[in-house]
C-alpha cells in the first residue's frame, strides 16, 4: 500500500491531479448531456416539420370532403377556424403544454448524476 503524503510537496502533486481528473469528468459528463440534448432537440423538429406536413395534408383533404356538402369556401373558412382555435388554445396554455414540461426535463437533465 502506498504511504499517505506528510508534507505539502508530495500533496500539491495529488491536488493537480484530482483537479485534472475533476474537469475532465466534468467535461464527459457535459458532453453527455448535450448530446441527449441535442438529440431530443433534433427528434422534436423531425416530428414537429412531420406533423405540420401531415396536418397540412388532412386540413386539405378535409376542405375537399366538406367541400362537397357546402361552397368550398366555406369548408376552407371553417377549417382555417378550427386550426386558429387550436393554435389560440395553445398559446393560452403554452406554460403548461410547452414551457413546464420543458424546463422540468432540463432540470432532471441538468441536476441528475
């Protein structure tokens, strides 16, 4: 077994080297967390870029079958409604739907060893 430094010339030497160790594990440790991140971040625009594709897609469809019972612009005015409803409701409730969940998988991200 190694024996236990006594003065603090054999200490400095072992200080340096935990501090060395230190940031590196740091720096690991953030590397890490970016990259989840980062990952999370660039999965949510696939998804979102995908949805709004989809969307875009079903809101037409829809406006062509409505179109048939009704002018066809009257189906295009009551979808555009219906999405300005879903979008006034998601900017009404953005701290609960966006912000919170957010900030609160940051912080689990963040403070998590």
């Amino acid at each position: 077994m190694k024996e236990e430094p006594t003065n603090l010339q054999d200490i400095i030497p072992v200080f340096k080297r935990l501090l060395e160790l230190k940031a590196e594990n740091l720096g690991l440790i953030l590397t890490r967390k970016l990259t989840l991140l980062l990952g999370l971040i660039a999965v949510a625009v696939i998804i979102l870029v995908s949805l709004g594709i989809m969307l875009a897609f079903l809101g037409v469809a829809l406006a062509d079958y409505l179109g048939r019972f009704m002018p066809l612009y009257c189906s295009y005015l009551i979808l555009t409604g219906t999405v300005a409803v879903v979008f006034a409701c998601i900017m009404i409730f953005r701290r609960q739907l966006i912000y919170d969940p957010l900030c609160r998988f940051i912080s689990r991200l963040i403070f998590e060893s």
